[in-house]
C-alpha cells in the first residue's frame, strides 16, 4: 500500500484508536494526526518504513496531540501495530 494521506487516515478511522468516532464525532476526527503521520512517514526513505519505525511515528504524533503518557501509549501499541501493518 501506498503511504498516502487518505491511507493513512483510513487506517486511523477503521481502527479509531480513541473511540471518539464511536461516540459520534466527525468523520475527519483524526485528521490533524493522518495529516502529521503521513508527513512523517513520507520523509522515510523505502528501506527505513519498517512497522517498528511506523510505530514509532504513530506513537509520536498520539502522544502529542492526546498528551499521553508512555504507559498510555504502551496500552495503544497493538492498536499502532495493525494500522502499521494495513500501511505496509
């Protein structure tokens, strides 16, 4: 698959990480996130856009803008592993 925005943001939708869109938010929830994570990744070159390093991105950018801590983040990583790998 391709790395592309709307990849990416399809990804986060189907996973919704946080459960917001469950709870009835806008369709374009998780775009400031899809927007940064695709940025990101499209700065790896073929070799270094691993699952490990796309984790890594996902983790970054959720801390980020969710202010979690690394304990939360733990608890997201299988969530992170299964966008990493409908990316990849």
């Amino acid at each position: 698959m391709t790395i592309s925005l709307s990849n990416v943001e399809s990804a986060l939708f189907a996973e919704d990480i946080e459960g917001l869109l469950a709870l009835g938010a806008p369709d374009d929830e998780y775009f400031p996130e899809a927007k940064d994570i695709t940025a990101a990744l499209t700065t790896l070159s073929k070799d270094r856009l691993t699952e490990a390093n796309v984790i890594a991105v996902i983790s970054l950018v959720w801390a980020k803008y969710f202010e979690l801590s690394n304990d939360d983040i733990e608890k997201r990583i299988p969530a992170f592993r299964r966008i990493a790998q409908n990316l990849l």
